[in-house]
C-alpha cells in the first residue's frame, strides 16, 4: 500500500519526545516564566497532530481499495468513476498532507514574539498579552487567541516598535486603537524547545541582538520565511494597501523577495474575499530561482501559487509548444534594446491599429461598412470587450440589421442559408488573417520598422522542420499583440508579483499590466544588478510613469539600502570596487549589524583550467574547508556557461575528496554541496561560501556588464567570499 507519511515533516516522529517536556530541569528564571505557555500550546499542536494522522491512515486504505476497484471493473462507465473517486480521495490525501506539515510547522516553532499592550479605551487597564506566531491559534471554548497570526492588524506593533512606548497604536477592524506598548520579547524556538529569549528593553540593543542571532544562524538552504524578523520599512511594503501597483528598489540582500512573498501571503490574509492564490502569479528568472523559493509560501501556509518565468509564461498564452524555439542568429543589441522599449509599444499600438482598419476594409461583404461602424461603436462603448468579440458581435449586428431593414420594406428573404454561409465566410477570413506569429513578421515590413531591423528580426522568424524560431525579445511584443485581439479577460491575475524586474523589457511589463486586475501588482529589483544585456532599464522613472499609465493608478515607490545577507567585510569590499560604478544616484549598500572573515583573494600562476595539479588542488582545500567550517552550500561563480561547464569538469573528479556533491547549472534545483553555475543564474540566490573563479581581464573585461556580474556575484555571499585570479600575491 501506498504510504504518504514520507512526505509529512519528519517531526511527526517524534511528537511523543518533543510533548514531554522531560528536559526542563535546568533553565532560567525567564524561561520558567514562559515554558507553561509553550507546554500548552505544543500539548494542543500534539494531541491535533494525533487526530490527523490516523486520518491520513484512513484516506491511504480507501486509496488502495480504490485502486482494486478500478482493475476489478471492465464497463468503460465503471472504470471512469471508479477514477473519479480515486482521484477525489488522492486530493484529500494532498489536502490533509498540506494540513499536517502545517501543524508540523506549527509545533516546531508556535511563536516568536510576545507583546504586552495596555489600550486607553479599556475600562479595567488590564493589558493584553499576545504572543504571535506564523499562524494563529484559537481557544475554542473561549474563542480568546492563544496566538495570534503575524498578518493581524495588531501584530504592526511588534514590527513598528523596537522596544516598549508609549501613545502607540494599530488600526483595528473597531478602528484606530491607541495605548502603551510595556513589552516586547523575541523567542528563538525550535522543536518546541526556547533556544533564546531578547527582551527589547531598552532602545533596539535587544532586537538587534535577535536578529543578529538570526543571521549567523542562516545557512545557504533554500529561502526561508523571516516573519520572526521583519524590519519596520519591511512591514510597511508588505501591507502596502491593496489594488495599487508597488515597485521596490532595493540593494542586494535587502529581502526584495522574501518581501514580495511576505506580501503575498499578508494579501492572501488580508483580502481572502478579493484575491486567491490559484489566481495569483510570481514571475521568476529562471528555474534555479523557482526551485530556491519555492519553500517560503508552504512554510505560511499558502499553497499552489503559480510560479513562472516569463518565456514560460509568454509561451503559454500564445499556445506555443517547444517547437517554437529561441532562434540560434547572433544577436545585434541595438535592435534588441529597441524592441523592449516604450517607443516600441507605441509602433505596436501603431501597427495593431493599422491592422485594425486594414482587416475591417477589406471583409468579403458587400455591407462591410455597417461591420466597421458597428465594430468601433463597440470599441468606444465597450473598451474591455477584446477585438474577436468586436468582431463577431458587429457581423451579427450587420446581418440582424439586414434583415430588419427587409422586414421594414415587407421583403421577405428566404435565403436564410445564404446568411449563415456568409457569416462562415467573413469569421473564416478574420481567422486567417490573425495568426499572431505571421501578423508580428509582417510589422517588419512595414514602413514603420527601420529596414536594418526587419531585415534583422525577418532572417530569425522562420521555419526548419519541426521547429519555428523567433527571437527572445520577440516574444513579449507577440503576447501584447494577442492581448489586444483575444483579450484578458481569461488570463486575468488577481495579483502579480514580478522579481529581478530589472531585467525585464517594457514590453514585458506592460503585457503583465494588462493582466494585473485592479492593478495588483508588485515588482522588485535592483538597478545596480541590471546583468541580461541591453539593459532596458535605466532608472526607474519610466517604469513607474508606465504603470501609472496603464493601470491610471499612483504607483507606490520604496527604496531598501540595508543589506541583511552579507557581511559587513563583503559589502565594503564590493563597495569599494564599485562605488563610482554604480548608476547615478544609486545609494550604496549599507551591511548590517554582521562581521565575518576578511574576503580572500587566491592568486594562481594560470587560469584555473589550465593550472597544475598542485594549484588546482590548492583551490580544492579551500573549497573543502567552507564545509568544514559548517557551510552547507559553496558555489563556484564562472563568467558564462562554458567557463561553467569547463570549471565543472575539472572539479567532479575531486567530488569525494570534497566529500560533497558537485552539482552542474544543468541541474536546475537548487541544491546543497559545490554548485558551480554562470554569475547569471545565481542572481536572487544566496550561497554560505563564494568562490568568483578565474577573475582576469580577458573573462572579465572592464565593461558596465563585467561590473554588474562582479558585483552580482559577490553579493550572493552568506559568510565567506573568495576570489581565484592569476597573478602574484602583491
């Protein structure tokens, strides 16, 4: 029979050792005082754990009879209900899976933070005492929170203060509620066990002890929540008021994504009734990335969010299969930047409104000119109907007017086949004429395209056997043009999260605009690490004027400067290098709290691949000693792919020496041990160890991408950075 209890949290092994508190006898006053409620609320957590287990049971035995079912019955009828019941019962068995690793979650760490708040509206004074977790539990006899969920509304005072005060306040569903804030401890729990208790007594000495406790403690594993620690400026972005476009500029290691998926869990919270996360989108870079964050929305107990590049997503709009495939041509970077630009989307406004009259002029019918007029009636009265609605809803206007106008002059006409043949006609001759693929190629002969351009893109758009190429930059302008004539309506988000916006066109942007509903749109990124050539975005000014634009909404703008993944030593390193790189009125990094090793710089008589064992070999030590020192992740940063797969080669051989795997960037999960992956696909991920291989002048040229790879490289850094260059120590 098949067993799902290898997907629960191995926690649930031990709920017997984990609920009996045997191991007590020795800790402090401050934890005496809080252990009862960790007791009662891990004895709540443990006894439910224990009732949905056995239920799992149950569900896991019906599964199997279900499977006998289904190879006993022989009508076609039978065996499809026979599998409709099986795969009902398959979904209660991966809802209740979810439940259980939520509970699991639960008990592992209830809480994190406890305030004691004393309202001025009370009669009696008496404070309240709250302590918040990830998620809420409630006294089902009393319905009084036993914790309250980290997204409620009076959970802002944790976030917003850093130690007691007073005259503070939160706004309530009653409305604004004003009072003193006399505590606010922070807790590190794990297994339902206190490993650390900070008073924020005085001033935010104590919370930040808390959260450098958190820090030194992270490892390079994939992302994780940090509702225990989020900052003030934080909060404000991730309860940022909903249907208004958000854009975050932030430094690397500033919590952009993190931020972005805590925002999205807080608005899953907070508007349950407008937005659902089956109908929400994240836009990622690449698949890496998508493995790497993949935790953080489970971990808060939301599931199923669609999560995409956005060449995948693209893709799937237009229905493309993988035969349509990224054109092999060298790319000219003048033509590509250009096809991502604002003045782009005006020439495909442009040409889609030529194509519009273009298409109405020439309709195999007689009476074409009352489809027309109908047509941009329509248009006009009824901007969000899409075009192929337009179109139908005009030729059934045209021919009910047609037979009114005969009712009118008392001629009857009989030839009701006629019409209907006609209609056939005219809709068949809309089809055709709109194949987004062979329309698009058709702009670049047009005068509104320089002629060096068409010529350009015309000799990538073609067909070779099963496959149709197209370039990147094309896709997008493709997807905006099947907005325009299928509409949104069915690909419609209720929220949209975009990451790494950087290195997004506008093109890009504006096609998921199209589909943001109300707006609801949040996009993150960093300038500095702008790293996909031609740069589409130069400052942000035009981003925010196109989504004002487009949404005719104001969009919210925040900047993150404070740097939490890095060290202090990295950060002034890379500060130093690039202070006078970054773009205008960038403002530098600023590390926080965090001190580790000095960043090293290892200096080799050759390039790495043409070096000696013994060199080679000298590198390897290094990269055995970041696990020694409690790494659980080292990536090795190479310039490109092949730099990537060369690198590789040479140091698999040394795999059980290192005695960790060495992992490729073909592997796109992302994994512990040696990863050894291009700069490019290491951007949004963070690593416990870096090694930045073979820094020289000929991988590493000084250009504005070399600095932009160098600097994206060597804030991916947890703990330790290193850098392997040829040359002598000086």
């Amino acid at each position: 029979m098949q067993s799902f209890k290898k997907y629960l949290n191995p926690l649930h092994k031990d709920l017997d050792e984990v609920a009996s508190f045997s191991d007590l006898s020795n800790i402090s006053s401050l934890e005496q005082e809080e252990y009862p409620k960790l007791q009662e609320v891990t004895k709540r957590k443990v006894l439910l754990i224990k009732q949905l287990i056995p239920r799992l049971e149950r569900l896991e035995v019906e599964l199997e009879h279900q499977i006998e079912i289904i190879n006993m019955e022989s009508g076609e009828d039978d065996i499809k209900a026979a599998k409709g019941t099986y795969n009902l019962i398959l979904r209660q068995i991966n809802e209740l899976v979810d439940r259980i690793n939520t509970e699991l979650i639960a008990l592992d760490s209830p809480y994190f933070g406890k305030i004691v708040f004393t309202p001025y509206d009370s009669a009696t004074k008496k404070p309240l005492i709250l302590y918040i977790g990830k998620f809420a539990l409630m006294d089902e006899e009393t319905h009084i929170p036993i914790i309250t969920d980290w997204r409620a509304p009076i959970a802002n005072l944790y976030y917003e203060n850093s130690g007691p005060t007073d005259n503070v306040a939160f706004v309530a569903p009653v409305g604004k509620r004003k009072g003193d804030l006399q505590q606010k401890r922070q807790f590190q729990i794990s297994r339902a066990r206190i490993r650390g208790i900070y008073d924020a007594k005085s001033g935010n000495a104590a919370a930040d002890a808390f959260l450098l406790a958190q820090l030194n403690e992270r490892l390079g594993q994939k992302l994780q929540d940090i509702v225990s620690t989020i900052q003030a400026q934080q909060n404000e972005i991730i309860r940022e008021e909903i249907n208004r476009p958000v854009l975050i500029q932030g430094v690397a290691g500033s919590g952009k994504t993190t931020i972005l998926l805590h925002r999205l869990a807080y608005l899953f919270y907070a508007h349950k009734e407008s937005i659902r996360a089956s109908n929400s989108l994240i836009i990622a870079p690449n698949q890496m990335f998508i493995d790497y964050v993949s935790d953080v929305l489970p971990d808060l107990g939301i599931e199923r969010v669609d999560t995409q590049t956005y060449m995948f997503w693209g893709k799937k709009i237009l229905g493309w299969t993988d035969n349509y495939t990224i054109s092999p041509l060298e790319e000219n970077l003048q033509f590509k930047e250009f096809k991502g630009s604002i003045e782009f989307l005006n020439i495909l406004d442009k040409y889609f409104e030529e194509f519009e009259s273009n298409l109405l002029d020439h309709i195999p019918y007689s009476r074409k000119e009352r489809i027309a007029k109908r047509y941009y009636e329509l248009k006009e009265q009824f901007p969000n109907i899409d075009m192929e609605e337009r179109l139908g809803l005009s030729v059934d206007f045209a021919f009910a007017q047609r037979q009114f106008d005969q009712v009118k002059t008392g001629y009857i006409d009989t030839y009701f086949n006629d019409d209907v043949e006609k209609k056939r006609e005219i809709l068949s001759y809309f089809n055709r004429s709109i194949n987004i693929y062979a329309l698009y190629k058709k702009l670049f002969r047009t005068s509104l395209i320089n002629p060096e351009c068409g010529k350009y893109t015309l000799q990538s758009m073609s067909a070779s056997g099963k496959n149709t190429f197209y370039r990147i930059e094309d896709l997008a302008p493709m997807v905006y043009i099947h907005q325009k004539i299928y509409g949104t309506k069915s690909i419609e988000r209720d929220y949209i999260m975009v990451d790494e916006a950087q290195d997004i066109s506008y093109i890009q942007l504006a096609t998921l605009l199209n589909v943001a509903k109300n707006g609801n749109l949040t996009i993150a990124g960093d300038l500095a690490q702008s790293i996909i050539p031609p740069f589409y975005i130069k400052n942000w000014q035009g981003v925010i004027e196109l989504t004002d634009q487009m949404t005719r909404k104001e969009t919210s703008y925040h900047q993150l400067q404070r740097c939490y993944r890095t060290t202090v030593e990295i950060i002034d390193y890379a500060n130093e290098i690039f202070k006078n790189r970054f773009p205008e009125g960038y403002k530098l990094p600023e590390a926080v709290l965090r001190h580790g090793d000095p960043v090293e710089n290892i200096y080799l008589p050759n390039d790495f691949s043409k070096s000696s064992e013994k060199d080679i070999k000298t590198v390897v030590e290094k990269i055995k000693l970041q696990f020694e020192k409690g790494a659980v992740t080292c990536a090795i940063l190479c310039r490109d792919k092949n730099h990537a797969t060369e690198i590789y080669n040479i140091l698999k051989k040394y795999e059980e020496y290192i005695d960790r795997d060495v992992v490729s960037y073909i592997e796109s999960d992302y994994k512990q041990g040696v990863l050894i992956l291009p700069i490019e696909q290491a951007k949004g991920l963070e690593f416990d160890s870096v090694i930045i291989m073979d820094m020289n002048d000929t991988l590493y040229p000084d250009t504005e991408l070399t600095w932009r790879l160098l600097y994206v490289g060597m804030t991916r850094a947890l703990h330790r950075l290193m850098i392997v260059s040829k040359g002598t120590q000086s």
